[in-house]
C-alpha cells in the first residue's frame, strides 16, 4: 500500500486528510502535517521526519504549493532520500484520493507523476452545457 504524507499552510494538511476520511474511511497509510508557522523550520522539518519515519520506506508527500515552507522542507528531506520519498505540489482531492486508493509501491516517481497528470483529476469547471448531466445524475 501507498504510505502517504499530505503537509500544507494553516490546517490545509489536517482538513485535507479529513475530508478524504469521510470520503474513502480512515486509513492508517495516511497522516497529515500542518505548518502554522509559529515553530522554527528546524522543529517543522524535525516534525516532518518524525511522520516519514513512522509511515515507513516509501512515502509520497503531497504538500499544497511548489515553494512553499512545507514543500521545501520536504524538498530538503528528500534530497537526502531520492529513491524512497515522491515529492508532489499541488494537490487536490481527487489525486489525493487517486494515490490513497491505488497502489503505487512498484512504480517510480515519475509513473506516479504521469498518472497524476489525467485530465479528470485536474481542476474542471461546471459549463452550462454540463447542467443537464449533472441533473441526471443526481435524479
């Protein structure tokens, strides 16, 4: 199974996992890391370690934006474990939920990456044309 660390600004990271619990159930291969940004990076990035320890050798981390302290922290802690730690910015529910329900421990970074980039787990938006499907849908 795919051990996933979701870390973000502000209770990004711990509203995220939550959402994906009621969606897909609690899931011990999940945790999540909120950065508030009243502690040090040090402590953050000590924090942050601390969680890729517990998940284990593999571990995706899915952090909110690409520049960003919980991202570059993350950036950091990777450099030094290249082949064990996928590192994506970004994320959104459905490749949250793409990740947390697929298993992805066989592939490398760059197969996860590419299997992320379909179209359907991307930002849409709601063309009136659309209206009349998503009516059925709900009836």
């Amino acid at each position: 199974m795919t051990k996933i660390l979701i870390s973000g600004h502000g209770k990004f990271a711990t509203g995220l996992m939550s959402n994906l619990a009621l969606i897909a159930g609690e899931n011990s291969d999940l945790t999540a890391l909120d950065f508030n940004g009243t502690i040090s990076l040090e402590e953050f990035s000590e924090q942050m370690e601390s969680k890729i320890a517990q998940l284990g050798e593999k571990v995706i981390i899915l952090t909110d934006i690409k520049g960003g302290t919980p991202f570059n922290v993350a950036y950091r802690i990777k450099s030094n474990n290249p082949t064990n730690i996928f590192l994506f910015a970004g994320v959104n529910v459905p490749t949250a939920l793409e990740l947390l329900m697929g298993d992805f421990s066989s592939q490398t970074e760059e197969e996860v990456y590419q299997r992320l980039l379909r179209p359907e787990l991307q930002l849409t938006r709601a063309d009136i044309e659309n209206l009349d499907d998503i009516e059925d849908e709900m009836d």
